[in-house]
C-alpha cells in the first residue's frame, strides 16, 4: 500500500463521545498562507480537501494541492485534479458491463497470479437497478406489481447477474428493480454527507463524493455532496483505485437581489 504522506501537516483530531476523528483541516493549510480560504468557493475546498487527503507523491503531489489552493476567481487556471471520490454510483445499462469487466479481471488474475479475490472494487461501488422497467399496465392496483413481474422475467439473466455480482465482490453492492430510481435513491439513502472510513486504524472522516455513470448524478450536489457524471472507463478505472483526471471545475457564482412578494 502507498504511504500518505502529508506535506502541509494538515492532518488533525477531533476528539468525540465516540473516539478520536482524523481528518484533514483546510485551516492549517491556510495558517501556512498555501491558501485563502475566504476567497475559495466550496467546490474548490473539497476538491483540495480531498488531495490533501489523498497525498501520496505520487497520483497526488504537494504540486497538485499548492496549484489548486492558489485558485484565483478573476483569473482561474485551469489545472489538472487527480479526483478520488468516496464511491460509485452505477445504474443497470452501464453498469453491467463495468461488472463485467471486473468478472473478466478475476478470470485473467486466477489465470497469471493465482488469486481472483485480489481483483474487488477499491472503494464502494453501489448499483442501481431502475432504468431496465418498462410501462405495461397502468391506471390499475394491480399495475405495479403486473410491471416489476414482468421487469424480473425479461431481465432474469441480468439481475442473476449482478446478484453474483453482489455476492462476490468486496465493496458493491445491488440495489433491486423497483425500489426506486437511481437519482432519489441517491439522495434520500446512499448520500453519506460526511463519510468514514478506517485508515491505519484510525477513524478518517471527509466529505462524501462520488462519481456515477448517469448524466443525473450531479443531482446530488443539491445537500452539499459533489458528484460528476462520468464514462464506463473512467468509472472501472475509479473503481481499481486511480484517481478520475478533472480540470478545475469552473465555478459559477449567483448573487440574489430584492425580496420575495407577498
């Protein structure tokens, strides 16, 4: 596993009821004047919060975390951001084949190395099932379940499939026909806000962000999680642990004027 480092020495504890939160913190970043946080939008904080986080000399450089905190709204450079969310939204068209591939990644694994298991996503990957249904009967009771039968007997190959899927990979997991589509599902129940995870044993704590292969996803930006729809590609290769390229995103700002009428 590559080492982190932590070149601005940003890496803090919150001590709670608990146990001790380690998280990295934009203030000390800012303490060292690499950046002005009063002058940065919070797209651009959780960007830089994430290559903080991230920071390992090699995928992620101190060059990337002092580029993007010298951010500047009259004049932004557009610099490269090696982006690695907290996990994956997949939906079933363009999912399946991602699951797919990993299936193919563990037959030539089991072929050159011997271990098949090795080959699982590196953070969680969380699909969807919504966009196979199709409208057969409506204006009835009984027209739901007339529909989600259907749906389950003309795609019983694919969702046996990705059951497989579900049972055989470490870190994804199916979410089944009919209870609802990818995009509320996101928001109401996979939207973690603050994400956790154990690192080294200890307890790290950072903003929830995704990427997901639906023009839909940035749907999710709406409660203050960032998220980019993306390829297949680029989803298999988040999912294998390497960072998805992103040029700094463009920020727009909205100022609102005047009152509301009675």
């Amino acid at each position: 596993m590559t080492q982190h480092k932590d070149s601005f020495a940003t890496a803090s504890v919150l001590q709670t009821d608990r146990g001790d939160i380690t998280f990295y913190s934009l203030q000390k970043l800012d303490a060292h004047g690499i950046a002005d946080l009063s002058r940065l939008p919070f797209s651009i904080k959780i960007l830089i919060e994430n290559l903080l986080r991230n920071e390992d000399g090699d995928m992620v450089q101190a060059e990337n975390i002092a580029r993007l905190a010298a951010w500047q709204p009259a004049v932004p450079e557009a610099v490269e951001v090696p982006f690695m969310p907290a996990r994956i939204l997949l939906q079933d068209f363009t999912g399946v084949p991602s699951v797919v591939d990993m299936a193919a990644l563990r037959k030539a694994a089991a072929r050159l190395y011997g271990d098949p298991m090795r080959i699982n996503p590196r953070i969680p990957a969380e699909l969807v099932i919504d966009h196979s249904i199709q409208v057969d009967a409506f204006g009835s009771r009984q027209s739901f379940a007339i529909n989600d039968e259907r749906d389950y007997r003309r795609n019983a190959e694919r969702y046996a499939f990705l059951r497989w899927g579900q049972k055989s990979f470490d870190n994804f997991r199916v979410l089944p026909p009919a209870t609802g589509i990818c995009h509320q599902v996101n928001l109401e129940y996979l939207a973690r806000v603050i994400y956790t995870a154990d690192r080294g044993g200890d307890t790290l704590a950072f903003p929830d962000t995704l990427v997901g292969l639906d023009s839909h996803t940035t749907m999710i930006n709406g409660i203050g999680v960032m998220g980019w729809g993306v390829g297949g590609i680029e989803a298999e290769a988040v999912m294998l642990g390497r960072p998805y390229y992103l040029l700094t995103p463009q920020v727009v700002g909205v100022r609102l004027s005047g009152e509301l009428p009675p």
